[in-house]
C-alpha cells in the first residue's frame, strides 16, 4: 500500500518542476545502486517515466509562455517614440 502511495507522491501534479527533477535524482541513484528488488525497480521506473512526462509538459508551458512574452514584448507600446511606422 506504502509503495502505491509513494508512487502516487511521485507524480503529485501540485510538484513544482524542481521537486520532480529531484525525486528523478533520487530514483535513479535507488536504481543505479541496484540494492532493490525487481518489482521494486520496476515500480521506481515506472514513478520515474511519469515524472518525466510532467516534467516534459511543464516544460512545453514554459516555453509557450516564453514565447508569448516575447512576442508581446517585442510590440511597441502606445507613444513610443522609438517605434517605426
């Protein structure tokens, strides 16, 4: 029950970009100590590749943003003086 709970921790949508990246480190020491069983590894990759999921899709919000910013930014404003037209 405790793993299926951890798992779910794992991939809790209210993580910040940076608490997934680091539950992501921390699966991949567990896995790289190779100190686990296999459903237990199996359960951590499988935490792991959702993590990676949100994380990809975090990252495409982001980058929307950035892009909207940009491109609002980059229109003049009302009255400037520097805008050509």
């Amino acid at each position: 029950m405790a793993k299926t709970s951890q798992a779910n921790q794992g991939a809790a949508p209210e993580w910040t970009f940076d608490q997934r990246i680091e539950r992501l480190e921390a699966l991949v020491r567990e896995l790289d100590q190779g100190q686990i069983g296999l459903e237990d590894a199996i359960a951590r990759y499988q935490e792991g590749t959702e993590l990676v999921r949100r994380c990809r899709e975090q990252l495409d919000l982001y980058q929307r943003r950035v892009e909207e910013l940009t491109e609002a930014g980059s229109k003049p404003y009302a009255g400037d003086p520097d805008a050509k037209g």
